[in-house]
C-alpha cells in the first residue's frame, strides 16, 4: 500500500468513526437497546434508568452519557432512604410502628435525621426491647411509670422533640448510659438498673450495652 493509499485509509476510518459516535436527530433505537429495555420492564427499578438511556441518547455527549448510566445504577445501591432505614431496624429487633414512626418523625423534624434515627433506636431497644415492652405506650421510659401516651407513635414524637431541644449535640449511646459507677452520661438519660436478682446498680451496664449493640450495626447500614 503506498503512502497515498494509507492516508486515504485512515481518513476513511476516522471519517466512519465519527459518524458512529455522532447522534443524529433522528436516530433509531438498536436491537440491543430495545433488547435491553424489553428485558428490563419487568422489574420496575431498572426500567426507568435504561429508558431514560433511550431517551436521552440524542442530548448529551457520549461521556456525559456513561456517566449518567453509571450514576443510575450505582445510586440505588449505594443510598438507603426512609423506607430501606425502617426496614433495617425492623430486622435489628425494633417493631414496625416503633421504626416507622422514628425513621419519619426524625426525617420529617431532626435537623441531623440520621444520627436521630441511630440514637433513637438505640435508646428504645434498651428501653423496650425495640417497642415490644412498652409501659402505658412510653417505649423510651421518659419519666419512667409517670408519663403514659395514647400511643407508640405519640410516644416516638415526644422522643424525637427532646432530641431536638436538648440532644442534637450527642452522637452515640455513652452520652445516655455509663458501664461503669466512675462516670454519668452527660444527658443523665439512665443513672441506675435494677439486675435480674433485684440489685440496684448506680449506673446502665446491660442498658448501655444493649444500645450499644444496635449503634454499632445501625453504623455500617446508614
């Protein structure tokens, strides 16, 4: 091949690749898109991201495209919202009403709602069990036997307005129970326990370690 016919042949190529990559007005949809899309409709998550795909082709540049369908499929893994947060600590042991109501009063109200959410079910599980021994309603045992709801979600509420008001700067459960009598928890949430056997304990060493326990698997979720 002379050197004539080789720059011929790679300005056909260069020519035949930009008219690929190039969209047109009124370009067609491929088999495979099609294929794709076909496929895809029967789970209704995927289905808006590739017909988004479809419709958009023509609109953005090609980076810019690939990184919009990257971004689409990594979100949905990646970010878990209210509904995923209730479900979690539905299966951590907490009651539906209870981690419902949370989830949705601390996003609804909570200036930092995630940490509100991992506090929270960190006090009502040492509490109540998650909501599922609850005195008079008050699953997070604020004034102990003297303050009764008319129900879990009032209960809830409540909680999450204190937070509001005086715990937004507490980010875990030692700032609400102590382990051990040479310390208090600077909310003085829990300053004594009564042990299987009837002792008293000046501090929350089970309570402690039951929010605790929850904290710290709430962590790697959210």
């Amino acid at each position: 091949m002379t050197y004539a016919n080789k720059i011929h042949a790679i300005i056909f190529i260069i020519v035949c690749t930009f008219y690929v990559l190039t969209p047109e007005k009124g370009m067609k949809v491929s088999i495979e898109q099609v294929q794709a899309k076909e496929v895809t409709t029967k789970t209704g998550g995927v289905e808006k991201r590739v017909v988004q795909t479809v419709q958009t082709w023509g609109k953005e540049d090609w980076k810019k495209k690939q990184l919009h369908t990257e971004l689409a499929w990594w979100i949905p893994e990646k970010i878990c919202e209210a509904q995923c947060k209730a479900k979690h600590l539905v299966s951590l042991g907490i009651s539906e009403r209870v981690a419902y109501s949370l989830v949705y009063s601390c996003k609804n109200s909570a200036i930092d709602a995630v940490n509100c959410i991992k506090l929270g079910a960190s006090i009502v599980t040492a509490e109540s069990g998650g909501g599922k021994k609850c005195h008079k309603n008050n699953c997070f045992w604020m004034g102990a036997w003297s303050i009764w709801y008319d129900s879990v979600e009032d209960s809830v509420e409540h909680w999450v307005s204190k937070y509001n008001r005086f715990w937004l700067n507490q980010k875990n459960p030692s700032s609400f129970y102590s382990n051990s009598p040479d310390w208090k928890p600077k909310t003085r949430y829990c300053l004594s326990e009564y042990q299987p056997d009837g002792t008293h304990l000046p501090y929350c060493k089970n309570w402690y370690k039951h929010a605790w326990n929850i904290f710290n698997k709430l962590e790697k979720l959210f």
